[in-house]
C-alpha cells in the first residue's frame, strides 16, 4: 500500500508532552516500529507502556550534539537504523525583542535550530549508510513564516528550520530521502490549557479565522503523508502551513 508504513522505524524526538506524544500514537497506531525521546524519561516511559506493540524510549537532550549521537545510536542498535525522524523538539521563550537575554535566545536557538539539526544529521547518516529512502519531517511553526508580537526567538529559530529543510530536501533527495515541514498554527496542548481557559484566552480564540484552536489530532493525516513512502515520493523540500487559514489573513 502507498501508506502503509509498518514495521518502519520511526524516531519522534520531544515525544514526552503535546505534539510529539500525539505524533508517536498516530505513527504506532499505524504499525511503525516507533522510539521516542526526550529529556523526560518518565514520560517517555509512561507513553511506551500504552502505545500499540510498545516502543523504545530513549534519553535526548537536543541541545547536546552528544547526547543527539548517543540516542540515535541506542535507537540503531535495539531497532535498526531510522527510517522516519520526525524532528519536534523545540521550546519557547515569549518576550519582547528589547528584553531578550542571551542565555534564553541561546537556549532556543540551541534547541530548535541547532539540535533539529544535529538530529536530522544523525538519522541520515544513518539512511545514507544503509540506503534507505528515508523520510524527515521537520516541525517548524507559522511563526517562522509571518512576524508574531513577543515570539520574536522563537520565530527566527523556525524560519532556520524553514531554511534547512529546503537545504536537506536538496542535498539529500538524491539519495532517496525526503525532507519536509509542518507549520501548525495554533494548537491546543496541556502547556496553552491555562491560558486557553482565561478571559483573555478566549478572546484571542475568538480572534482566528474560524474562531477554534486546532487539536493535535488535526495534524494526523499530514503527518502520515509526509512519512510515507510512494504516496509521498514528489513531496520534498515542502513547507506546508496547517492552520486553519491564520497566514491567509
């Protein structure tokens, strides 16, 4: 089937909260061989005793290229080399652009640019090495493609996703791997409940285009595309915004 990717095996990195652990549920409940990493390994753990056939549950810290090799080869070794990575982890730091600090500017570029990097390199090499016509979802964000009020950082750290998944489609897609992205637009997770049950976060929900968050489960279909195999085979080097028209405005 031009879907189907069981028995492949897929790594999820920031698999411990929100998206990353909507991410390894749908790629599990669709027969992927599936590890999932994070600095939370309780998490992780709690996650892998419920997903479908289990999963392996490893250690990351994606600011740190040496725990990023460590994982990956751990991931190798008890499953095979990676065939899907869908690359997630990432944080945030709201602030206005006069206030900013190095040490959080740091820690986001660290982690969403140079350590979504440093987990693509590491899971190609691996494809490279075994010839396997991999694929690689980036997670960047809508705010890496318009400006967005005090999440200046991380913006620019996503358009660098952006960027480097156009760099990855080109240099790798010769070699049979695919390199996309997903821009999701504002999506309900345990970090925005608080915020969503406030007056003021129901107002800013009233403000978008439909007047609704999206849910992690909107992403699903999209995300099982882009892992694909033939199904998939013509996408590479897309950036696709899946919004709910936000960018449309």
């Amino acid at each position: 089937m031009p879907n189907d990717i069981s028995g492949r095996v897929a790594l999820v990195t920031g698999a411990s909260s929100g998206l990353g652990e909507r991410f390894a549920e749908v790629l599990a409940a669709a027969g992927a061989r599936v590890a999932i990493a994070a600095r939370r390994t309780d998490r992780l753990e709690a996650l892998a005793a419920r997903l479908p056939g289990g999963a392996l549950a490893v250690a990351m810290d994606v600011a740190s290229v040496a725990s990023i090799r460590a994982a990956t080869a751990e991931v190798e070794r008890a499953l095979g080399p990676i065939e899907i990575l869908v690359n997630n982890a990432g944080i945030s730091r709201q602030a206005r652009l006069e206030t900013i600090e190095e040490d959080d500017y740091d820690a986001v570029l660290d982690t969403n640019l140079k350590g979504a990097f440093f987990v693509a390199q590491a899971a190609a090499r691996q494809m490279l090495a075994h010839r396997i016509a991999g694929r690689i979802v980036n997670i960047a964000s809508i705010a890496g493609q318009r400006a967005i009020g005090q999440l200046s950082t991380y913006g620019m750290s996503k358009a660098g996703v952006i960027q480097m998944t156009h760099a990855m489609a080109r240099e790798w897609g010769r070699h049979g791997i695919n390199t996309n992205a997903i821009c999701p637009g504002y999506i309900a997770t345990e970090i925005s409940a608080d915020y969503l049950a406030t007056e003021a976060g129901a107002r800013w929900v009233a403000s978008l285009p439909r007047r609704r968050m999206g849910e992690p489960r909107d992403l699903d279909g999209l995300l099982l595309l882009l892992c694909a195999g033939e199904a998939a085979r013509f996408l590479n080097g897309s950036v696709i915004a899946a919004d709910d028209g936000f960018t449309s405005l």
